[in-house]
C-alpha cells in the first residue's frame, strides 16, 4: 500500500487513482474514440505494440519494487500459498464454464467473465486491501507473484478449454498465448527485479519515487481500458441497456461467488488438517476472490475476433449458420472484465475495512483494560494487605488473582464500564490481588 504525506486532496487523488482515471477513460473513449482505437489496432507482425507495452511496463515496475525480504517471509506458510494458488488457477478458473453457458446478449459479455475467470489475481489493489485489512502481506505478494508466473502457462489452456466447449472450432493458438503472455510478463518482472538486485541506483530510485511509480503502474491499465473501449463504443453502442445492465449484474454476481467461495474454503480447510492463521485467511479470501485485468486484456487483445457462437438465419436459403471461428466484438468481451475489476476493489473495501475495524477495536480494548492494571498498581500503596501475607493468605490471594482475570476477559466481551467504576465494594479484594502480583 502507497502511503502519501501531504496534503489531502493530494492523498485522495493517490489513493482513488484507478477509480478516477476509469472515469476519465470511459468518457474520453465515448466521446472521442479515434486515437484510442488507433492505438488498440496497432499492430507489428502481429502483435499489438502499445498494449504489449503498457503490461510490459506494469511488471517492470512490479518486479524493481518487489521485496524479496517479503518473499523468503512468505513462505512459512506455503501451504497455504498452494492452496492460494490451486483456488485461483483452477478452481475459479474452471467456474468458467458456468458463465460461459449463462445466458447473456450479447455472448461476448459471458466469453469476458468467462475468461477473466481463468487469469491470476490482481497485481496491486488486492495487496493493498490485505494490508488495510491487516492481513498476511507477505503471503498476499507471494500469491500474486506465483499466480501471475504460473497463470502465463495454465490460463491459456484453461482458456482455450472453457471457450471450445462453447465456440465450434474456436481457433485459438494456446503455445502463442503463452510466448505473448511470457513477453509481456516474465521478461519485464525479471529484468525490473534484476535491475533492483544488481543496481544500486535502481534500489534507491524505487524506494524514493514509490508514489510515482505506483501512479505509473495504475495508468497503464487506465490506458489498457481506454484503449479498449475506444475500439468497442460502436458496438457497445448498440447494445440495449438492459442487456449492458445484465452485464454489469453478472461481473458484480461472478466477483461475490468467488468471495463466498473463498470464505467457504477458508472455512472448511481446517477441518481436513490445514489451519490458517488469521492474517493468512485474510490473505487467501482477498486473492482468490480477485483477478488481474492486464492479463485478461492481452489475452482477450490475441484471441481470434470475427463471428461468435450465435446462431443466424441467412435471408436467402433459411438455413441456420453458426459462427464458429471467434469471439465476436473482442472490445465487448472486456467490458465485464473492465466491471469486474472495478467493483472488486469498492466491494473488497468494505470487507478489509471490516477486518481493521474488528482488529483496531480488539487493540484498543487491550489499551484500555492496560490502563486500568495500572490504575489499580497505583492503589496498592494504601491497600492494608501491605502486610506481609501468610501462606494461607498466599493461596487466597491467588485465587482472587485468578477471579479477577475472569471479570476482566467477561467485561472484554460485553463491553461494560471501566473495572474500577463497576463494582467499588470488591476494591479489597482486587488491592490484594494486584498486591500478589507485584510479589
């Protein structure tokens, strides 16, 4: 997570970066779309050079401000980074399947959530909320690490898979996907962590500039989007607005399955020999119930656009054909993704928001009853017990000692009144107590 210092505004243009520049995409890309899709359309022998550059970019910065102190942390809990890692791969992956049977219009916003289903977790955003939700970061990194690495071999088979079960003869070229994928992931990670190990310069630079390159980072997949929509407004134009609202519906629905069934695995794992700590289940419901829209985007960007799997009527031989070699409108498939990514950052919010407040309020009740042992210290001087007790005495006393942690953990429960206001005729009783416990 970026902390900024300074003014506020200067912080809740930081903090809300992602939200605000989605906003300045989708209206600039719907009023004005020609350089976006420009950009989007440019090509060099097949491969689409600004948005290779714009992921290129993301994990470069990724990998110079990687901690690999963080990394060695993590895997203490590997067990629990395998399971991050086989939920997120395959387990929501293959949930693609569900939604690429769903009913929608047009059948490019199901291929979208179908595939976003497939890609690894989020690169940023889900790090950030386990921290604010004081979470496992370290294990939180890890996952998005390994997911990411693993995810440019196993997404586009299980992509692939999932869209052949849907599309007849859908031509999509997995070994392909997974070099463009290695291009724009693999190779800028490893030279952006190799430049931060063996160059100096490299180390202080990141550390320094962490707000900018952070904001660096967030405007690339600003740009991914812009881009994106740009090429698909006159599609997405067309469509009506209830088909559009069923869309965003989905995205919204796909992003709570996926949390409640990271909750419900959390849940149960321990049952079965696995036990997480809580910063560690905090780590694995965030991850697994997120996904990475730069990964998503270069993969819809390479896969095959042209008719989809809808059926049509030709007007002169009656006949029904089916679109069996693409995806359709590719800029359609990736609105829900676009929606997706956006509410899951909102909807997470609220959950890690949650977990800190149930923690700050768990701290500030071990604060207060602190203060209240000390108060009760301050006492002793005029306690009568100052005599040295008898070993009968001794006994007694810690029983008393032991009576008083028990109304101590019952107040902490219900939180009741302050110890020393609630019951001042059990003061003797309590003086000899902490008298005990100072001998």
């Amino acid at each position: 997570m970026v902390e900024v210092q300074g003014n506020p505004i200067k912080r809740f243009v930081v903090k809300q970066f992602l939200p605000l520049g989605f906003l300045v995409a989708v209206v600039f890309a719907m009023i004005y779309p020609v350089p976006g899709d420009a950009m989007y359309q440019f090509k060099v022998n097949g491969w689409k050079l600004v948005t290779t550059i714009n992921m290129a970019l993301i994990f470069f910065i990724f990998g110079i401000t990687l901690e690999t102190s963080e990394l060695k942390e993590a895997m203490k809990g590997y067990k629990v980074l395998l399971l991050g890692i086989f939920t997120i791969l395959f387990i929501t992956g293959l949930s693609g399947f569900i939604f690429i049977n769903m009913d929608f219009k047009p059948m490019e916003f199901g291929y979208g959530l179908a595939i976003f289903a497939c890609v690894p977790t989020s690169l940023s955003s889900g790090v950030a909320l386990v921290i604010q939700g004081y979470g496992n970061a370290a294990l939180a990194l890890l996952m998005t690490v390994s997911t990411n690495i693993l995810g440019i071999f196993i997404s586009p088979i299980v992509v692939k898979m999932i869209l052949s079960s849907a599309i007849k003869d859908i031509k999509v070229n997995a070994v392909d996907l997974v070099v463009k994928l290695g291009v724009s992931i693999i190779i800028p990670l490893i030279v952006g962590k190799g430049v931060r190990e063996l160059w100096a310069p490299a180390l202080k630079f990141a550390k320094k500039y962490k707000v900018p390159l952070y904001l660096v980072n967030q405007f690339q997949i600003v740009m991914i989007v812009w881009q994106t929509l740009s090429h698909s407004r006159h599609e997405l134009l067309k469509q009506k607005f209830y088909d559009v609202l069923f869309a965003i519906m989905g995205a919204i629905g796909q992003h709570f399955f996926f949390l409640l069934l990271a909750i419900f695995i959390a849940w149960i794992v321990p049952f079965i020999g696995l036990r997480m700590q809580d910063g560690e289940r905090k780590a694995y419901i965030i991850m697994c119930a997120q996904k990475s829209l730069p990964t998503a985007a270069v993969i819809i960007s390479y896969l095959p656009s042209g008719p989809t799997g809808d059926h049509t009527v030709d007007a002169e031989t009656d006949e029904v054909a089916t679109g069996s070699e693409g995806l359709g409108d590719l800029g359609l498939v990736a609105i829900p993704c676009i929606v997706f990514y956006v509410m899951q950052v909102f909807i997470d919010a609220f959950l890690a928001n949650g977990w800190a407040s149930k923690y700050e309020k768990a701290e500030k009740l071990q604060d207060k009853y602190a203060d209240q042992l000390k108060a009760l210290e301050s006492l002793e001087p005029d306690a009568p017990s100052l005599i040295a007790p008898s070993a009968a005495d001794i006994s007694a006393d810690k029983s008393a000692a032991a009576g008083l942690q028990l109304q101590v953990q019952a107040v902490e429960v219900s939180d009741m009144a302050p110890l020393l206001g609630s019951a001042p005729e059990q003061s003797d009783s309590v003086t000899v107590s902490s008298n005990t416990q100072r001998q």
